[in-house]
C-alpha cells in the first residue's frame, strides 16, 4: 500500500471488476478519459487478465479513501508506457466516485504518484495527456506540478467537435516531494 494523508493505493483484486466497469461506464466518468465506448463486463474481465501480464510497475493503483473504520474505493490511477531507459511514464487518473469530485483528491493522488515514480521507480520525467475541455483535471494537475508541454491540436473528436490534447509534466529535478 502507498499511503498519503487521505488516501491510500492498493493493487487491484478480480472482485473490482463490477465496480470499474461501473465507473467506465458512467458518461461523466467516461467523458474526460480516452475512452469513447461502453464497456462490458467482459470487457473489463479481460483487461484484467492482460493487465497482470505487464511489469508489476504498470499495474493500476485503486484510490481509497478513509471511510469509518474502512477504506471505500473511489478511483483508481497507473502508470503507462514506462520506457526504463530514459527513465519516463506516462500516468492516468480517475474518480470514479462522482460525489468525491472536487474535493482534492486527484491532487493528492497525483502527489503520492510522483513520489512513488521517482522515489521508487527512480523515473526523471512524469507526464500525462488531458482534454482542454477538462478544466478540472487540469487545475489538479497544476497543484500538483505538472506544467503545460504542448498542446495536441484538436487531437480528439469529442461531442462532434475535434478538442486538444494538452501534455503536462513534471521533471524530478522540478520536483517538490
């Protein structure tokens, strides 16, 4: 387990399944990830089953939150495209639990990745892709440390318009952990 003041991330079990496919498949859940379809239960069955064939590195992260004297699943975060040479990953968040939005936690998920990526995973280079219509997303990650690389011009089609693709990052020498 990786703790943090509010949270806590633990591996993935085969029972969060029904939840994540869930989540995936609440619109406003859906309509900030790179995801555009609906997804089955079998669907979410066999990422699972891929998912453990990755470097353990790679595996997702479910965010948990104090919830009296247990932990309630609220979300769940990963790293992706780990390249160990040049020491970079990309990661991905959500909140899956609508009614924990806004309320800093993506904040300090991305906090407590960061500090695992560079302090355990030894990475120098931490980066990730959000819409521009994810204003939200956007202002966690500032507090977090990202900054704004580039911008992927309309990149996307979403709501029958082409959006950008914003790529923020944080180098480990930028780094406040």
């Amino acid at each position: 387990m990786i703790y943090g003041e509010r949270i806590r991330l633990r591996a993935p079990e085969r029972a969060d399944i029904p939840r994540f496919a869930a989540w995936l498949n609440d619109p406003d859940v859906r309509d900030n990830l790179m995801l555009y379809l609906p997804l089955s239960l079998a669907d979410e069955e066999h990422w699972f089953d891929d998912m453990l064939q990755l470097h353990p590195a790679e595996h997702p992260f479910v965010i948990e939150i104090r919830q009296g004297d247990g932990w309630q699943a609220i979300g769940n975060c990963s790293f992706n495209r780990i390249d160990w040479r040049v020491r970079t990953a990309e990661v991905g968040i959500f909140i899956g639990e609508k009614q924990f939005w806004n309320q800093g936690y993506g904040t300090e998920t991305m906090r407590l990745l960061l500090r695992h990526g560079f302090q355990t995973l030894n990475l120098n280079r931490i980066f990730l892709r959000v819409y521009e219509t994810n204003p939200g997303g956007i202002r966690a990650y500032e507090k977090a440390g990202f900054v704004l690389e580039g911008r992927l011009r309309q990149a996307e089609f979403r709501d029958g318009r082409p959006i950008d693709i914003f790529v923020m990052s944080v180098l480990r020498s930028e780094w406040a952990g």
